[in-house]
C-alpha cells in the first residue's frame, strides 16, 4: 500500500518489511531520515479495528527499525498506524 495524500512523515521515509509476512516471523518498521530527538508510536491494529501491539519508534541516533513478532497474530489483514512527534502514516499489513 503506497502512502496516502494526508501522510505527514517530516522528511522520513516510512518501511515496512516484509509484507506479507508469515505468522513465525518479525515484521520490522523502519524511519529513515533525520533524527530529531524525538519518540512516534507504531500501532498494530486487527481487522476489527483492536490495538495488537504497539511500540516507541525513536526518532534518535541510528534510527533502527523496530520489530513486531507476529506469532501470536492470526492471519488476515491488519493496518499499522504510525503517530506521533508530527507524524502520520497508515500502511496495510498482510499476515499469512
């Protein structure tokens, strides 16, 4: 799913890898772009539209991307939610 007109990413570049992914394996997220000190939250919403996970992306030093371990989800389509430090992005998610 490519971005939307109403994304507000600040110069960042939003990844999301790999999708679809499998339920035994990690769906990472990653902001490349120019650190500003601060923290944006990454949400993993179901189908439904619950809270799955969530988790602090710092928009600090090396900007390393953060994981979600999907083996606990059940397959189906779920949407990732990034907000937070003037972000906004939404990216539709793939379990297999």
């Amino acid at each position: 799913m490519q971005g939307t007109p109403d994304e507000q990413l600040q110069g960042f570049t939003l990844q999301v890898y790999p999708n679809p992914v499998g339920t035994e394996a990690q769906l990472r997220v990653k902001l490349t772009g120019t650190p500003n000190g601060k923290t944006a939250q990454a949400t993993l919403i179901n189908s439904i539209g619950q809270e799955v996970a969530r988790r602090d992306v710092p928009l600090t030093g090396a900007l390393a991307p953060v994981s979600f371990d999907t083996r606990p989800l059940s397959p189906g389509v779920y949407l990732l939610r990034l907000s937070g430090a003037g972000l906004h992005a939404t990216r539709r998610i793939v379990i297999e």
